[in-house]
C-alpha cells in the first residue's frame, strides 16, 4: 500500500512522459533540418497542422480551395462526396509532403544559400504564415475531427492492473490509449529514422551533408536532392505528429503551436542532437507536469505548462550553453 | 544634381559630425519634421489616426528599440510583446496609483522600469549565443504574459481581468481615454517617436553604437580589442527595453484604452517587430521606420482591396492576408535581405552621382 498522493505524483510523471514524446515527435523535425542544412524551422508546428488538415481533407473528400473558388464563381461545391480510406489517404499526404518539401527549397531556399542563419529563421517564420493561410484557404479553418481508427479514452486494463498500488481512494493509473499508440509509433519512428541514416546510402549522403556542406560537395553528393530529402522527412514527422496531436485535440489552428512547445525542448537536447531531442523531450513533458502538480496548481494559480519549460530550458542553458547534447561550441576568431 | 557634398563646406567641428552631411538630406529632415508637426495634426481624421498613424509611430518606437537590440547589438530577442506588456503595466499601475503626475512622466518611467526588466532577462545573453538566446528570450515573452494574466495586483483586481486607460491630459488636452481627439493621440506619439529617433540615431554613431557593432560582428574578437561585453550587451538590452517600454506604454494606454494582455502583447507582436525590422532593414534606424510603415500599412491595404474592393467575404480576406504576408516576407527576404534601408541607400548613392553615370 502506497500513500495516495505518491500514486497521482506517478501517474503525473507518465502522463508527462507520454506529452514528451509527443514533444519530442516535433523535436525531432526541427533537429534533422537544421543538422542538414543550419535553417532553424519555425514553420515545424504549422507543417503539422497543414498535413493533419490536408489528412482530413483527403479522407472526407472536400473540395480545396471551395471558399475561394464559391467566391470568384458564386458556385456552392465543398465535398466531393466520397471517403478515402485512411491508409490511401495517408500515403497521398505523404505524397504532398514531398511536394512541399521540393517547392520549400526549389522556390525559398535555393536562393537564401549562404545568407545569414537569422534571414534562414526569418524565411520560415515567412513560410509559416505562408502556410497557414494557405491552409486554412484549401480546407477551411473550422475545427476538425481526425479519426484514422487510434483506440481513444483510458486504458481500463491499465487501471484494473494497478488499482491494487493505492488505497480505497486510488482505482489505478489512468492513462490514455491513444497517449500509449502515439509513444509507440514514436518509437518505432526514431527506429526507423536512425536505421535510415545509419544504413542506406541517402542517409550516410544526409549525415555527410550534416557534417560538413563543402566535403559533401566534393564527394559528388547533391545537397538540394539531400535538403528535398530533409524537408521531406522533416514533413513526414510533421504528420505523424500533426496525427497524433489532431487525433487527441482535434483539428485547430492550435497545433500549429506545438512548434513553441518543441522549442525548450530543442534548447535543452541541443539543436544538433536527434537523441537530445527525445531526451529534452520527455524531460519537459515530466518537468512540466510535476512542476503544475507540486508547485503550480497549489501556490502560483495554474496554468503554469505555458512558461516553465522555457525557464527550465533558460536556467540550464546558463550552466551548459550547448545543451545536453549539442556539440560543444568552440569560437575562434 | 542637389544631392551631394560638393560646395557644402563645414567650418567647425560641430558642423563636420552633423547627422545629415548633405544639405539635401538635412533640409528634408526638417520639411519632414515640419510636415509631421505643423501640417498633419491639423488634418488628421479618426480613420487615419487610428488604423494608420497611431500605430505606425508607435511601432516605429519598438522597432528602432529592438533594431538597437538585434540590430546592432547581435542579440537576437523574441520577447518584444512580453516587454511591451512590462511598459504598458508599468504605465497602468502608474497611472491609477499617481493620478495627479502627469502621463509623460509615468510613460518615461514604464520605460525605465521596462529597462530594468529586459535587462535583467540579458543577463543570460552573456553565456548563450545565437538562436539559443532567441529562444531564451521567449522564456521572457511567455512569463510576463502568464504574470500579468495570473497576478491579480498588476491589473488592480479588476473583475475582466482587462486594463484601462483613465482620463489624462498634457497641458490642457486629453491624451487617453475614450474622448480623446485624434490630433492629440497622433500628437504625444510624435513626440515620443523624435525623441526615440533622436536619440536612437545619436547614441548608435557615438562610441557606445560602435561597441555594439563589434559586439555584434564577433563578440570574442570585440573582447580582445577592449570592449566589455558585459557593458555593451547589457546597455543594449537597457536601451533597447526602455524604448520598447515607452511603446507598450503608449500602445496601451494612447492607442488601445483597454488590453488583455495575452491578445494585445502575446508572441504575435513579438513577430510583428522583429518582421519590421528585418524587412526595414537591421541595423538602420531608418529601417525602424520604413518597416514599421510596411507593416502597418500593408493588412490595411490588403483589406482595402480584398473586402472593400472585391467584396469578399472577411473570413476568406483573412486567410488571403496571412498568404500574402508570408509570401512577401519571402519574396523581400530572397530580392534584398538587407531591407528598405538598404534600397533607400542604393537610391542614394545613385542619386549622389546622378545624371553623370560616374
């Protein structure tokens, strides 16, 4: 018999686990474009939305662009009427993914080569406004539901396992099932990524492009074939994350805004580092549910998940300027 | 033709380190100023004062604030709306707490104490670089906002939660509140924005501007000839946070009358700025300008046509405006990362030679 209040700590703990990983999901599409290609991605969080909102629209058949085109015309179209399954639907917003992934650097970044790292920062943050509006105009702005068939609600079988830890007062851990779908897909994402770049030819070109541009160069490695590639990976993750995050909170402008949540993520793993990522990840997905469970909620009025990550991301960074993980920054002159 | 130094001959030392070595350059300062002053608060409407004007000067004061930070200092900061809020708090609780002190001070002090706060998130800026500090910084937007949200005392226990600016004149005429006359509102902005001018263009080309330019070049190289980074990264993050202050403080308590702070002071603003100075142009105050009248003036116009012209409805408008912004932000970044600024000194140097090609 544990005390009860020991019991909700844990269950706290795993619940911010499971949010971490999500955290570290977009980290992750952060960490892979800027190895590649020194670009830091704003635009992260709203290539989530827009593949979560081209997913939606896909596999309910809506028209693109159906409020531009019933204004210009005086038209009434918006569904074709037909469902696309889930898999087909997936495998075409991959297929858009790429598209945007080659138009990103066939149109914006080709010509920004060589420019300073905050023009780079300043073009994606152009890309993410881009991007919104482009895909709110598509498929519309109302909120969405995303159901591609994820097991939702607590896991009963979680809960009857472990009601026996606590007292008459505990009745198990409530975990969400889609929480535990979406740490698995993770995993089995950042397996996938790491035998991608360990094992095929594209992934040792990517890590030779992420080591040094000029060498990779010389050995006849393409870099916009490789930062296509990037910008495609980095879009893939997007959407499983875009997934995840749809199917647990709905389609909404609001997703876009894990990107700001996968910042002190980044800050605390190192932009530089895909396993400070998860690390930084699950660490601000605990650290900031403890801090709202113990600290937050009891003394500083809640809603404190908005701001502590940063200050903990802000505090470490003094101690350890490259974070966790990051390669050590030496600065010659 | 007019436009050059030739025949301008400076006889004192005064006149040799003026602001505007062309006689050109220097008498459209003050037909600028003239025309600022004497001509348009006598014109001035409502529509024109409120969705152009007003906020045109007032974010022309944060971006030159900002543009001293990022600029020409090098720090790259996110949390100019956070900052902002600190300046439009501090005036509040000025304001409600001094009622019989007049606002230009309470409006200098938010700047000060605006300062204290931007300076005191600077002090990590000594060990993190780079985007590491950028994101730092958001550290600063995202607390200020929750403080102001959470802490009852910032918004003197007001049942909404909200801020409102009282009633308050300067020499005679109302300022803030629901009844002021455009002119006036148009009026304190103007002169807070040619202070900031001033003062910004004048401490950037003295020997504190130069430390930061060094500092901003390479700060480990600026070390070694003799410039404390200490000093010159900390009185950037002062200067700046005190004009960025005054901004918030006016955007409060002159423009809006009434904030909720996460809607007028959350991470969009911060955005807003830093596109204003970047499409401006880093590092040039009259880029502070030129960006914040872009920026100003470009959803007004997009709005103009796409609603007013075409008759679209202003949900469609919206998505539109959002498309066309980012585009443009590309296009300008891909055509001339430098800025406005930096096509004002092509013109320039062109005009300097012009009609000989030589």
């Amino acid at each position: 018999m544990l005390p009860d209040q020991f019991l909700f700590g844990v269950e706290v703990m795993l619940n911010g686990l499971m949010a971490g990983v999500l955290y570290a999901l977009v980290a992750l599409g952060f960490v892979l474009i800027f190895k590649a290609s020194g670009i830091f991605n704003y635009a992260q969080g709203v290539m989530a939305l827009f593949g979560a909102l081209t997913l939606v629209g896909i596999m309910d058949g809506q028209v693109p662009f159906a409020h531009l085109i019933n204004s210009i015309f005086g038209t009434d179209v918006h569904h074709f009427g037909w469902h696309v399954p889930a898999f087909l639907s997936i495998l075409l917003v991959m297929v858009v993914m790429v598209g945007l992934a080659w138009c990103v650097q066939h149109f914006i970044f080709r010509h920004l080569v060589g420019q300073e790292p905050i023009i780079l920062f300043m073009a994606t943050i152009g890309l993410a406004y881009f991007m919104e509006g482009f895909g709110d105009l598509m498929w519309n702005s109302e909120i969405k539901k995303l159901d591609i068939g994820i097991p939702q609600g607590g896991s009963m079988w979680i809960e009857e396992a472990t009601s026996f830890l606590g007292g008459t007062n505990f009745y198990g851990f409530f975990i969400d099932k889609l929480e535990i779908v979406a740490s698995l897909v993770a995993v089995v994402l950042v397996i996938v990524l790491v035998a991608f770049a360990q094992y095929t030819k594209e992934g040792r070109a990517m890590r030779a492009v992420a080591d040094d541009h000029q060498a990779a160069l010389s050995v006849g490695i393409s870099l916009s074939f490789i930062w296509v590639l990037v910008w495609s990976l980095a879009g893939f993750v997007a959407l499983v994350a875009g997934i995840m995050w749809g199917a647990k909170s709905g389609v909404q402008f609001s997703l876009s805004l894990i990107a700001l949540k996968a910042l002190p993520v980044l800050m605390l793993g190192g932009f530089t580092s895909i396993p400070g990522a998860i690390v930084g990840g699950l660490i601000v997905g605990v650290g900031e549910k403890i801090f709202e469970f113990l600290i937050g909620a009891p003394f500083l009025g809640g809603a404190t998940e908005n701001w502590f990550a940063y200050m903990l991301a802000l505090v470490f960074l003094v101690f350890r300027p490259q974070g966790l993980f990051g390669e050590k920054i030496i600065e010659r002159v | 033709m007019f436009y050059r130094e030739s025949g301008d001959f400076s006889e004192t030392y005064p006149a040799d380190s003026q602001t505007f070595p062309i006689k050109f350059d220097r008498y459209r300062y003050y037909a600028v100023l003239v025309v600022a002053f004497l001509i348009i608060p006598f014109i001035v409407n409502d529509y024109w004062a409120n969705a152009i004007l007003v906020p045109f000067l007032i974010y022309a004061i944060a971006a030159i604030g900002l543009n001293i930070l990022v600029g020409y200092c090098g720090q790259v900061s996110l949390g100019t709306g956070g900052f902002m809020a600190v300046g439009a708090y501090a005036c509040y609780k000025l304001m409600t707490a001094f009622p019989d002190v007049s606002i230009m001070f309470h409006i200098f002090i938010s700047g000060g104490i605006t300062a204290a706060v931007v300076t005191l998130f600077g002090l990590p800026s000594l060990r993190i670089k780079g985007f590491y500090l950028a994101v730092a910084t958001l550290a600063a937007q995202f607390f200020l906002v929750w403080l102001f949200n959470r802490v009852a005392w910032f918004y003197n226990y007001s049942a909404s939660g909200q801020i409102n600016a009282p009633d308050r004149a300067v020499f005679g005429h109302l300022v803030t509140g629901p009844n002021t006359d455009a002119w006036a509102k148009y009026m304190i902005c103007l002169v807070f924005l040619t202070f900031a001018g001033i003062v910004a263009r004048n401490l950037t080309r003295g020997s504190l501007g130069r430390k930061w330019s060094a500092i901003r070049d390479m700060d480990i190289a600026a070390e070694i000839i003799g410039v404390n980074p200490l000093s010159a990264k900390l009185s950037a993050f002062a200067i700046s946070g005190f004009f960025i202050g005054i901004s918030g403080a006016l955007f409060f308590s002159v423009y809006l009358g009434a904030v909720e702070v996460g809607e007028a002071f959350g991470i969009q603003k911060s955005f807003l700025v830093l596109f204003m100075i970047i499409i401006g142009g880093l590092g040039s105050v009259f880029g502070s300008f030129a960006g914040a009248a872009f920026m100003v003036l470009l959803p007004v116009l997009l709005k103009n046509v796409l609603v007013g012209g075409l008759g679209w409805d202003t949900a469609l408008a919206a998505h539109l405006e959002f498309i066309i912004v980012g585009a443009l932000i590309i296009v300008f970044l891909i055509a001339e990362p430098h800025g406005l600024a930096q096509l004002w000194r092509v013109a320039k140097e062109k005009l300097r030679l012009w009609p000989f090609p030589h």
